[in-house]
C-alpha cells in the first residue's frame, strides 16, 4: 500500500490502525523476535522514518497489539466463565477455570508470544506516554479478569484473584517461550530422543502450572 502525507487527525489515525493491521498480519507468519521496522515499513508502504511518526519504535507498535490482544482475550475469558455453573464444587469449578483459561490463551497464538516477549522486549525502547497507555489498558483488562475469576471462584477473594492472575501470565509467558523453541533446540530435541523428557508442551505444562498455582492460593476450606 502506498500513503499520501497524513493532514488529518482521522488520516493519521487511519495510518496509524495500517501499520498496527500490517503487523498482525505479519505476526500470523512469524515470531515476535523476528519482526523487524525495515520489513514492517516495507509492508505498509513507508519509509521506517515515516513508521517512527506513529509510533516510538518497533516494540512500541507490538506492545500495543499486545494491549488490544489482552482486551479481546479478555472478554473472550470473561464470557466462557460466565457459564460455570455456582452451584458445583469448588474442585470442579477450579478445574473449569484452569481448562478455559488454558483452551482460550491456546486459540491466540500471537498473545501469547506477545506476553512472552513484553517485559523483556516490549517494555524497553519505548515513551513514557506509550508506557502508560499501555500500563493503564492492563490495568483495566487486569481489574476485569479479577472479576471473572472470582466470580467462579469466590472463595479465592479479590486478592486471591489477582495473584492468580499476575503469577498465571508469568507462568503462560515463560511456558509458551519454552514450549516454542528456536529451530536449533528443535533439531536438538530430533537429533536426541532421550532429551524428550525435558521438552515442554505449553497446554499441559500450563494447565498443571496454573491448578499448582490456584490450590496454593485457593484457601484450604474452599478446597
């Protein structure tokens, strides 16, 4: 595609959603890691001077597809826990809980890897106004995952609730890193069966990780 000169508000917006469509795309095909401003700018039809007038950097445009990947899964989360039942025990809802967060993080892919990479990659090279836009859409998307929890899980509490939250990203970010290895730990794992014991696979180490998590933060009468 190529551009005129942006004038308007509404052009630069429409720039802007062109570049953050650009690099969905492209994240459909590779890894975080492997996405770069040359190729990004020569998929939208820019010259990467050009890109860096919407947006403060390369991690700066992903983290914001990050921030617009949590809103949905979130939503996504918040309407399949709507339909466990309150009136089952608590094991069995605890069991729901952990398959419908694994099953839905599963089904998006890109979240995943851009969960993977945010402290570590995203969060650096960027503003401190794009820093806070994103801190802030956490930080709604984080309120409305406590309240789904723990509407499925009341005896956890919102404090509970929030735990369970904040360690289960770090569990599924650290869990899909491992679980996705780069192409010479696969040929590793090829070239020599016995190692197949220390291979990860990310729904089962993410499931056992998070019910691991949940019946420790879960209080013993609840249980």
């Amino acid at each position: 595609m190529n551009f005129q000169r942006a004038r308007s508000a509404e052009q630069r917006a429409e720039r802007r959603r062109a570049i953050l469509a650009t690099a969905a795309t492209m994240l459909t095909e590779l890894p975080v890691a492997d996405l770069s401003l040359n190729e990004l700018s020569r998929r939208v039809g820019l010259a990467k001077s050009n890109v860096l007038n919407y947006f403060d950097s390369r991690e700066a445009v992903l983290l914001e597809l990050s921030s617009s990947e949590l809103t949905a899964w979130v939503e996504e989360l918040a309407a399949a826990l709507g339909g466990v039942s309150p009136e089952l025990p608590a094991g069995e809802r605890a069991e729901q809980l952990i398959a419908t967060v694994v099953g839905t993080l599963t089904e998006r892919p890109v979240l995943c890897d851009l969960i993977s990479a945010q402290a570590a990659v995203l969060e650096r090279n960027i503003s401190t106004e794009t820093a806070l836009a994103f801190k802030r859409a956490a930080a709604v998307s984080y309120e409305r995952m406590i309240a789904a929890v723990a509407a499925v899980m009341p005896e956890l509490g919102t404090d509970g609730a929030g735990q369970f939250i904040a360690t289960g990203s770090l569990l599924a970010g650290a869990i899909w890193s491992h679980s996705h290895p780069v192409p010479a730990i696969l040929a590793a794992y090829e070239a020599d069966p016995s190692l197949e014991a220390i291979r990860m696979a990310f729904e089962p180490s993410l499931a056992a990780g998070l019910r691991t998590l949940l019946y420790g933060v879960l209080p013993r009468q609840g249980r």
